[in-house]
C-alpha cells in the first residue's frame, strides 16, 4: 500500500498500552529436546511485549507513537534505550521489582517454544496512576485537534493484580472519551473487553472461541463469529485463522479473507502485533475505505505480517519483498456479516 494518499495521511497519534512487557529472550537451537541440554546457536534479548511490537511497526510506518502500562524500575534502562532507538514516547507507570523474561525457543524448522513469565504485581494506586497517565494523553489529542484520527492499543496479557474487570474498565475509559481502541489478549481479559466493545479486535481462532461459544474450525463457524463481533458494536473485527488466512468484517461491508504466500518461517512470535499494527495503519489513513481501499489494507497488513515471520521481531514496513508478498497476496470476499448471522445463535 504504497500510493500517496496514505503517506499524506499517515500521522496519526497513537497510544500502545502494555500491561505486561516483557524483554523477549530468543534462543536459536538446531532442535529442542526437552529433559537433555540443548546448545543455542544464537541468542538475542530485546524489549517486547504485544502493544511494544505494535508500537514498533506504527512508528515506523510514520506515526508518533506514546507507550504506557507498567515497567519494571530495575530493569527499566534496556527499555528506554530501546524506546530512545525506536522513537517512541515513554508513558510507562514504573513499578518496583523487574520487568519478566519471555523465552523463545526457534527450532531450525521454525517451530517457537514460548515460555512466558507471569509478569510484576501491581497494586491499585500504580492502577490509578495508569489512568491518570491514559486520561492526559487522551486530553492531549483533544485539545490538539483530531481526536477522531488517533487511536489506544491494549495489547497482551494482564500481570498480577490486574483484573480481567480492570482491563474492561479502561477500554471503557477509552470509549467515553470518544477514542478509537484496539484490544488484543485473550482469556477472560479478551471476554471481559469485548462486552464493553472496543472498536477493534484481533484475536486468533482459538482465543475467540471460548467467547463465541463454539470452535472456529470451519468458514461458516468463523463467518458466525465475526457477525457476532459486528452486531454486538466492533467496527473492524478480525481473525487470524493461521493457514486459513485473516478475515476481516466491517459493519456494512463485505467480509474479507486474505491469504499471504507461503513462508520460510523463522519465528512467527511478532506476525499477530505486526498485522493488528497493519490494519490499524490502515483504518486511520481511510476512515472511511471504499471496496478496493478495504483490499489494499488487508493485503498490505498480511503482506507485512508474513514478512514478520521471516526474521524474529516485528515487520519490517520498509523491507523490499513487501511489494513482491503483497502481490502474491491473495483476497477473496466472503459473505457480509450481516447475512452470516443467519447460523445458530451464540450461547
Ligand atoms: O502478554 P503475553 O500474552 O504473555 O504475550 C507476550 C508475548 O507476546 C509477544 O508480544 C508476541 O506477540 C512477545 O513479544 C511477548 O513475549
């Protein structure tokens, strides 16, 4: 998605909440074996965390981007080196203890181990103060002008201390103020955060069947789904589907499916921040897209998320096989939403 009215466009304010960083340890290994010593052939610790990742990619495709949720104060100075390099905004609330270790183990054949840590405790007054912090950058836009063209990212799991209740809370924060917010975790979190709605979702198949009731094995159980998620008030509802592709429902627009062309995999650990910052890319450059705009975001989105998986990290949107994957993109329209709600109704 190269053409002039997105780079006019790009620009758009947006805060990347991560209630739970982490610093990401990727081990490369030939292959794991589990009980015996395994020899890494590379290893590589980087700041991450869903909205972190996100935050990456929208900052790259042109957008100032404000990071917040809580940090570590012991081992706060790896992310803001990180942050200083990226050119990110540092909001984080700090809190005592150290941000947790993620481990990724890759395999040569591309399969990644994740071992994740539970995260830091936070209490009620750090809570409080993340509110305060979200309320300013919100007041911000408002008094600077477009608050209908910048958006709120909350992005990963919760750390302890942190309610699914409490997530809900702050994606209702958001709503009042008027503010686009995209929401992406999963368990009851994700349960919780969908009732308020939020305006945008990713999740993948698995994390959206245990709130719609049923798995997501089939087109007509995804179709299902994705209306459910439109008619209970989410504007851009999306699942990636893994070799199924991504489907994307929109109210009042067909339901699109993109499938990207098939990838050497060598860590698939960033692919769902990277798409979700893709689309949201996307949807802030055209509010309002027509048929074709609505299929040169998805192809665009799907592209860079398959460009992810061929290196750890997120996507590059400046890699030069961009244009090549998005060709070998492949888009096909489902039926619309509305009519996909024809099937049994959700428990
Ligand atoms: O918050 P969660 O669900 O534990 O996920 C965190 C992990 O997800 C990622 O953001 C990838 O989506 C990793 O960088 C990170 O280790």
């Amino acid at each position: 998605m190269n053409d002039n009215t997105t780079r006019q466009a790009a620009g758009c304010p947006v805060l990347c909440v991560t209630l739970n960083p982490a610093l990401d340890m990727t081990i490369g290994l030939d292959s794991l074996v589990p009980g015996k010593v395994n020899r890494a052939r590379s290893h590589h610790l980087e700041a991450a965390g869903k909205g972190i990742n996100v935050a990456r990619v929208l900052a790259t495709l042109g957008h100032p981007v404000t990071l917040s949720g809580f940090l570590g104060a012991d081992n706060q100075a790896d992310f803001e080196a990180a942050f200083a390099e990226w050119g990110l905004s540092d909001a984080f609330e700090r809190v005592a203890g150290a941000t947790r270790i993620n481990v990724k183990l890759g395999e040569a054949s591309g399969r990644v181990t994740d071992i994740n840590g539970a995260g830091m405790q936070v209490d009620e007054a750090a809570f409080t103060r993340l509110e305060a912090r979200i309320d300013d950058w919100i007041d911000r836009q408002q008094a600077e002008g477009s608050p209908e063209r910048c958006a709120v990212v909350i992005a990963g799991s919760l750390p302890p201390g942190v309610s699914s209740e409490q997530l809900a809370s702050l994606v209702q924060r958001v709503r009042t103020r008027h503010i686009a917010c995209w929401l992406d975790t999963s368990g009851t979190a994700l349960e919780a955060g969908l009732a308020v709605p939020p305006s945008g979702v990713k999740p993948n198949e698995q994390e959206l069947a245990l709130w719609a009731g049923e798995p997501l094995e089939s087109d007509a159980a995804r179709q299902r789904a994705l209306a459910s998620l439109v008619e209970h008030g989410i504007e851009q509802a999306l699942i990636s589907a893994g070799p199924e592709g991504v489907l994307w429902a929109s109210p009042g627009a067909e339901t699109l499916r993109a499938r990207p062309p098939r990838m050497r995999v060598v860590s698939t650990v960033c692919a769902g921040d990277t798409l979700l910052a893709a689309m949201l890319h996307g949807v802030l450059c055209h509010p309002t897209p027509t048929a074709a705009m609505r299929e040169r975001i998805l192809r665009h989105a799907t592209a860079l998320s398959a460009e992810a998986v061929t290196h750890p990290g997120p996507g590059n949107p400046a890699a030069p096989e961009l244009e090549t994957l998005q060709q070998h993109t492949s888009i096909e329209t489902l039926a619309s939403a509305e009519v996909a709600t024809a099937g049994e109704p959700r428990p």
